[in-house]
C-alpha cells in the first residue's frame, strides 16, 4: 500500500475515533445530563467523595472535559468550592484514564454488537433519553471499530525505516514528544484520542515504552488546555479551577520526563505487552497525581488564586454594589439601582445587536448577543443577593418598597436577556444559516416593533430611576401600541400569505414567533411603571370592564320592569 494511502487510512480512523467520542459525549449528556450535573453538584462533602464524583461522571461523559466544564460553571456560580472543584478534576483525569483502560480490551465482536443495539435503540425510542443511549452506543462501537481499523492500518507501518528514524529520534527527545502529543491532544481536543493512538502504536511495535511515555505525559498536558480554553467565558473562577488542573498535570509531565528511563524500565519489568504499559503509565500518572495533590488542594487553589486574581470590577462584574454601604439602606439602594440601570444598558446593547442579525444578516452580532448573555445573569444574580443581605437590616416602609422594585426589575431584565437570546438571537441564526429573507415589508414591520421595543427599554430606565408618574403612564401606554402593532403586523403578515408571497411563506414561522417574543419583552420592560401608577391608584386591578348589574329572568322579560 502507498505511503500516502497509509497516512490517509490512519488519519481517517482518528477522525472517526473523536467522532464516535463526540457521539458518546453528546448522547450521555442528553440522556443522563441533569443527573450528572447533580452528581457532581452533591461532590462537596469532603475530598475523597468529590474526586470519587468526578471519576464517575468522566467514566459516563467519556471526556474529562465535559466534567471541567461544568465543574468550572459550578464553582464560577458559587455552587461548589474552589478546593472541592480541584478534587472533582483529579477524580476526572484517572476517570479518563480508566475510559481508555475499557476502550482498550480487544474484543471485537463488540464494536459490532454497539453499533447494532445503538442503531436499532436510536431507531425505535421515543423520548430523548432512549435516542440519547443509541447515540452513546453507536459511538462506543465507532471508537471501538476506529481502533481495529488504526491496528490493521500501522501493521504494515512496523518494517518502514523512515518511521523507525522519525520513532528514534523521538525517543533521544522526550521533550519533543511530549509538546508533540499536547499539541495534537489540544488539536483533536481530546487526551483519550491520542493516548489510544499511541497505545495502537506500541502494539504494533512501532514506538519504544521511553517514547511511549513522553507521548503520554504530553497528551495529558493538552488535554488539560483544552477545558482551560473552554471555561474562558466563565469568569476568573472556572478558569482558576481548569488552570489549577492544567498545573497538576504540568508537573506530573515534568516528574515523568525527568525519570523516563527509570520509569521504563519499571514498566517493562512489570507489565508485558507494549500496548498494555501505555495504558498502565497512564492510569498511573492519574493516579499518582490524585494521591499526591489530594491532601494539597487547598495550597493549590491559594497558589492559582495569586496568579488568576479576580479582575478589577469593570463590565463583566459588578461595579457598583459596595459591601460597606449595607449599613446605609438609602445609599445602599442607589448604587443596587445604578447597577440595575447597568443591566437595562447590556439588555439594550444585546437589543441592538439582535437587531443588525436579524435585519442586516450579520451572524458575528448574533454571537455577540450569546457573549453578552451571561454577563446579565452574572450581575443580576449580584444584585438580588445584594438586595437580601440589606433586606435583612430594618428597613422603614419605602425602602422595602423600593428593594422590592429593584428585585423586579432585575429579573425582568435577566428575562428580557434569556428571552433576547433564546428568541430574537436563535431566530436571526436560524434565518442566517437557511438563507432566508424577510419580505420588504415584513422586514420594515419588524424593525418599526424592536425600535419601539429599544425605546421603550430607555424609557423603562428614567421610570425607574425618576418614579415619575406622567413617564410611567406614557410607557403603559406604549405597550397597548406596541399590542396593537403586533396585531397589525400578524394579520399584514398573513395576507401575505394568502398572496403567495415566497418570502412570507419561508419566513412565516420567524416572523410570527418574533412578534410574539419583542411583545413578551415589552411586557417585561412595562412591568416597572405597575408599582408607580398602583402606588397613586392610576392602575386598575383588572381590565376587564366593569359588568352591569345583573337582571332577573322576570326583569329580562318584561320590558315594563
């Protein structure tokens, strides 16, 4: 077989080895996702019970990555510790370390039997649990027929004198090897893929145990940077969590590199089989880094804490709630409203921003609205706790008051963001990727209601600061037009329709469920002037109006009555 074939045969098998983990990853979280946020959630008990955690959920993702991102997520929002994070990480890495160990049992009528059963389960199940485990089993069986396919690929490979050179060289060149192997874990963004690649190399004879070691060493570092990339969005304390992972696993690449002879020779003496020592050295390299950085956790995330220090408050966190005004209730509800008014700015830059995507097609402005998401719920949840910690003081009748419509308009606002992204933001992506165009004038009817929407977004806030009555009416008064405009709009929307016209036609579902979520928004937006107008009984209780009294059947009937 040409050379060239050869290396086409064998990258195409890796390819098809990190879709079938991708598949497992995809399927486990869809069918068993909520339970393994929950396990690792409960892993806060001691160390011991978080790494246990950790190694569990890893077995069932198949990626110590997944596991990264969503203990990083958990310990950026409070839920976990840092040092109990740290332990579920360690507990992650020999959890990816056994996957291999499993993966690697050569038995190959299962790959076969995977396939089927996941195929025949995605097939006939219904709920998304069932499709979730038929996804998860066709991509054991792929990964598991990617490495037979790797095994008959580099047998031939074993007598080619250029590979031998190339293999030498690596092993003269430790360090080499390693940046070698966290280079293509980093790529492939999975340390598993490349730890089985090199353990169907040393089964084939092709790499030495020195080599061999480095190689393993180094996927491990890669495999550390990608969930350190993933959890950058996160803030300071997912990323102090993968950082402190990616250390750990630095030093362990250090220790192996500076005893890989010694090392070898011990893995030569006690376990036969080249294939079976790399994954040995690997489950040993987790393994020995969870007991030595188990009882070190602490100094460790003190350690990590020094060089990732949270960042000055600035957009991304809360600039304006003063801990030491707590014991000044009016000072202390000024700066919570001028941190809510900072919130209202963010939902309308991400109102613009959804604005240009669905108008001008523009996809980046899209995933701006994504970015800026997490920074509403980050803040909002800010100021609720905030808002707590002074409700528990002795406030006088207007300060509650006023607590009580700060709390509401910040949840309104974090629901206007999850409306905004879930709405607005996935319609303009979905008409963007589908090619689709609004019609002339369903385009300008949509744009007429998130102008409106915008402005009345600005005028919420001088409500809200001001308390001013006459806005408050005016901003009511806005939602009964932006009703009326929603309606107005559907039913031209419609008779497009019934006209045939091929742009309503493709984007009728858009269009509708667009309207139908900027009249959700104006609703959250309105919701602040209710206190003001209720406070001076200009609102009614219902508007629904007021039944005439009723009549007797004698009364209906006789018209002399």
């Amino acid at each position: 077989m040409p050379p060239t074939v050869q290396f086409i045969d064998l990258l195409a098998a890796a390819a098809l080895l990190l879709w079938g983990l991708r598949l497992i990853r995809t399927g486990v979280m869809r069918a068993f996702g909520a339970t393994l946020r929950q396990w690792i959630s409960r892993a806060t008990r001691n160390r011991l019970v978080a790494a246990l955690w950790g190694m569990l959920a890893t077995l069932g993702l198949q990626s110590s990555t997944a596991t990264a991102v969503i203990t990083g997520s958990f310990a950026a929002r409070g839920i976990m510790s840092a040092p109990m994070a740290q332990a579920v990480m360690l507990g992650a890495n020999l959890g990816t370390a056994m996957v291999a160990a499993i993966l690697s049992v050569d038995v190959h009528w299962i790959a076969s039997l995977c396939i089927l059963s996941g195929v025949v389960t995605f097939s006939t199940a219904q709920a998304t649990r069932g499709r979730g485990i038929g996804r998860a089993l066709i991509g054991l069986g792929l990964m598991l027929l990617a490495l037979r396919l790797m095994g008959e690929v580099t047998a031939p490979l074993q007598h080619s004198e250029t590979l031998a050179l190339v293999i030498a060289g690596l092993g003269e060149a430790p360090l080499v090897a390693a940046l070698l192997a966290a280079g293509l874990a980093v790529l492939s963004a999975s340390s598993l893929a490349v730890v089985l690649l090199v353990m169907v190399l040393a089964a084939g004879g092709l790499i030495d145990t020195v080599p061999a070691l480095a190689l393993v060493a180094g996927a491990n570092v890669g495999g550390a940077v990608t969930p350190w990339l993933a959890v950058a969005v996160e803030g300071p304390a997912a990323r102090r969590i993968t950082l402190g992972n990616l250390v750990v696993r630095i030093t362990g690449a250090a220790i192996v590199l500076g005893l890989t002879d010694p090392l070898a020779l011990l893995l030569e003496e006690t376990v036969a089989g080249p294939g079976h020592r790399v994954i040995a050295a690997h489950i040993a390299f987790s393994a020995v880094l969870l007991v030595l950085f188990l009882p070190l956790v602490g100094p460790l995330c003190r350690l990590v804490e020094r060089f990732l220090p949270d960042p000055p408050e600035g957009v991304r966190g809360a600039a304006f709630l003063d801990e030491s005004l707590l014991e000044t209730p009016a000072m202390a509800l000024a700066v919570a409203a001028r941190e809510t008014l900072r919130v209202g700015d963010i939902v309308g830059e991400m109102l613009d921003r959804s604005r240009q995507a669905l108008i001008a097609n523009d996809e980046l402005a899209a995933l701006e609205v994504s970015r800026l998401e997490p920074d509403i719920d980050r803040l909002s949840e800010a100021i609720k706790l905030y808002i707590t910690r002074l409700s528990r003081a002795e406030l006088d009748e207007p300060d509650v008051r006023r607590a009580s419509e700060i709390t509401s308009f910040a949840i309104n606002l974090e629901h206007m963001g999850d409306i905004i992204e879930a709405g607005l933001a996935d319609a303009a992506m979905k008409k963007i990727r589908k090619r689709l165009a609004f019609s002339p004038e369903g385009a300008a009817e949509l744009a007429d209601v998130h102008d409106r929407t915008i402005a009345n977004l600005r005028l919420a806030q001088a409500v809200f600061l001001g308390r001013d009555a006459d806005l408050a009416r005016q901003l009511v008064e806005s939602k009964i037009e932006i009703r009326r405009l929603e309606a107005v709009s559907a039913e031209r929307h419609l008779g497009r329709l019934r006209a045939g016209r091929p742009e309503a036609m493709e984007t009728s579902t858009i269009h509708l469920d667009l309207l139908r979520d900027l009249k959700r928004l104006n609703a959250h937006v309105t919701s602040v002037a209710h206190p003001i107008l209720t406070e001076i009984g200009a609102l009614r209780e219902s508007r629904m109006r007021a039944s005439a009294p009723r009549r007797s059947l004698r009364e209906q009937t006789d018209p002399d009555m």
